[in-house]
C-alpha cells in the first residue's frame, strides 16, 4: 500500500530523493546496500484438530484459535545480491536493532568499507542504540561502517524490505502458525530457499519519476 505525504512537502521529497539516488548505485561488494525493515508475527494454535485433506476436499480447519504470542521479525535486504537475513525475537528493543546490525557488520560484510542501509526513522534506528547496547569503542567501530538513509514518513513504499516482507508473507505466513521455534524453522526454509533461487531487484523508479508522477509533493518554488 501506498502511503503519500500531504501535498507540497519538502522534507518528505528530500528523503525520498536521497533514498533514490542511493538505489541507482551500481552493486560494489565494498559498498553493498542493504534494506532494512521490521514487522510482526502472531501465532495461534489450533483448538480444534484441522481435518485433512480428502478427494474433493481441501484440507479443514475450525474458525476458533488460541494466542501464543507474537514473534518480532526484522530483515536485511541486499536487493542487488538478492540476499536476505531475517532474524527473530520476542521484541523489537533498540538492543535486538543493535544486535541485528553488529551481525550485519562483523558477520555478513566483514570486508565492506561501508555499508548503506536504508531504513524508516524509527527511534531505535540510530547510533544511539549502539551505544545503548555495545561498549563505546565496539559502538564507534560499527558507526564508522555504516550510512544511515532513511526513507521518509508516509514512505515506507520507498523501502524494498517491506516488499520481501510482502512476499514472505504470502509465501510462508499466510496460515496459522502455532508457535515461535515452528514460525523460525519455517522462515528459515524460506530464506534459503529464496537467498538460492531469487532473483537480483529491478528497481525502476527513478528521482526524474518522482519530479514528474509525485510533482504534487514538491514545492512550488517562484523563481527570481
């Protein structure tokens, strides 16, 4: 869904231009850039046992449902590698951000110079929570790796993360799931298979799309 700012907004086609121009970049191993985005997960357990599947009957399964609990889903996405991580947790405090980038760093682009990564403004998403949650010297080495942009309020459409999340949930969550160790056995079948099989992001919209199909959200600026 697309989510637009009010008209003649010059913060929201600020952020948005900026998010752009950093998805025209070439793909460079020493610079990758990675999409990063959030969501949640309730799992319900079935109160009644489903009925299976028959000739000319699907599988059955009764309206009412037990709550148990909800999982915290977070993504990197490096859509010029089609590469994606999804880490799992039971919250989504800055210190599960924090960890979630220090493996990104250390772990997935230990010989990047410098990491891009495209996110929305959340509060949690900043070099604070670094700082909140690592040592000051562990918190400086990960800042000194790293570019923040984010996208901007009423664009979350600008994030490709959200369009993985989109089709994870098509393909892997859209059923019950009783818990949250079944919920990360499934979710990790689905990233490998998809990290093997997926192809790279063809992103096309451009800044000179946004002047024209968006040239409501820009300001009207009198000339001299």
């Amino acid at each position: 869904m697309w989510c637009i700012a009010p008209k003649e907004d010059a913060g929201f086609v600020c952020q948005m231009e900026a998010v752009l121009d950093v998805y025209k970049r070439p793909f460079d191993a020493e610079y990758p850039v990675v999409c990063m985005d959030e969501t949640t997960k309730q799992c319900t357990r079935e109160v009644q046992k489903p009925i299976p599947a028959s000739p000319g009957q699907s599988e059955r399964y009764d309206g009412e449902y037990e709550r148990n609990g909800v999982a915290h889903l977070m993504v990197f996405y490096t859509p010029l590698e089609s590469r994606r991580t999804v880490r799992i947790a039971d919250n989504h405090a800055s210190g599960e951000w924090a960890e979630g980038v220090r493996d990104l760093v250390e772990n997935q682009y230990p010989h990047a110079k410098k990491i891009t990564l495209v996110m929305d403004n959340l509060s949690t998403h900043s070099g604070a929570s670094l700082y909140r949650t690592f040592e000051p010297a562990v918190a400086h080495a990960l800042m000194q790796k790293l570019e923040f942009v984010f996208t901007p309020k009423h664009g979350s459409w600008l994030n490709m993360a959200e369009c993985e999340f989109s089709v994870l949930a098509r393909q892997c969550l859209d059923r019950r799931i009783a818990d949250v160790p079944t919920l990360t056995k499934e979710i990790a079948a689905w990233q490998t298979h998809r990290n093997e099989n997926a192809k790279p992001a063809d992103w096309r919209f451009t800044t000179d799309d946004a002047r024209i199909k968006l040239k409501r959200l820009y300001p009207k600026v009198s000339c001299c």
